[in-house]
C-alpha cells in the first residue's frame, strides 16, 4: 500500500511540472489576441504567439481546420490585441510549403526552447502561416470595445 502511494505522489509530481512547464512555455512570453469573425458576425477570440518580420506581424495555425483560421479565410479583416492596444489587420495566408518554413523559423527564433517544447506536444507539420498587415492606426483596447 505504501508503494502505491508513494508511485501515486510521484506521478502526481511529475504531471504537476510537466503542466506547470507546458503552461509556462504557451502563456511565459507574447501572446496576443486574435479577434475574427464569422460570416454570420459571430466573434472569436484565440490567442497565439506572433512573430514580427518586415513590418509585417506572422501568426500560425497548427493546422488548416483551425475555426479561427477558417474564420480569417471567410472574412480576412481581423483585430488583434498586443500589449493592451487593438489594431485592425488584414489576413493573408502563406502557402505552404514556403510559408509553413517561414513561421516555423520566425516562432523557433522568438520563443526558443517554448517553441521546441510545443513542438513535442503539438504536431505543427501541417501548420499554416498567416501574414497580418496593418490597415489603421491602433486603438487602446478599452477603445475597441467601448
């Protein structure tokens, strides 16, 4: 009985740092909100790791079935909130397999060791890169809501 428990503890341990370590590596640097909408108006809220290159923002979708990426797909204006303000940005998907590189080297550059880690956990062979380009001046985030 005491082995059990002792066994218990110990995988409670380990999923305990395997989660904390996990979590650290998704939310323990950038993220930012992507704001897209569906045909019918319906918002959507996801939130993912960005990559700056060129004046240009870059997101990922792990994989084209993504709802948020088909939203963008249907309607490509989108917002997206980064360090409390909100700007508006036009959404251009890459193709792949060139831009499927494209995004895998400019995440593994920005988030490093964040980046190998998801990688164990998340198959990204058939993620899609997406281009964001400005179109306006951004806005504080209270002011895009309210």
């Amino acid at each position: 009985m005491r082995l059990l428990v002792t066994v218990g503890v110990a995988l409670a341990a380990v999923a305990l740092v395997f989660g904390g370590l996990t979590l650290y590596a998704l939310e323990g640097r950038e993220v930012v909100v992507v704001r897209t909408r569906a045909a019918d108006g319906a918002a959507r809220e996801t939130r993912t790791w960005v990559a700056d290159e060129d004046g240009s923002l870059w997101i990922e979708a792990a994989f084209p079935e993504r709802p948020f990426f088909q939203q963008l797909l249907a309607v490509p204006n989108i917002e997206v909130v980064r360090g409390g303000m909100v700007r508006r940005y036009r959404a251009a998907p890459v193709p792949n397999p060139e831009g499927h590189a494209r995004i895998r080297s400019l995440l593994a550059q920005k988030y490093g060791w964040a980046d190998a880690w998801i990688g164990l956990l998340q198959d990204t062979s058939r993620s899609v890169a997406v281009r964001l380009e400005p179109i306006e001046a951004p806005q504080t985030a209270s002011d895009a809501t309210g």
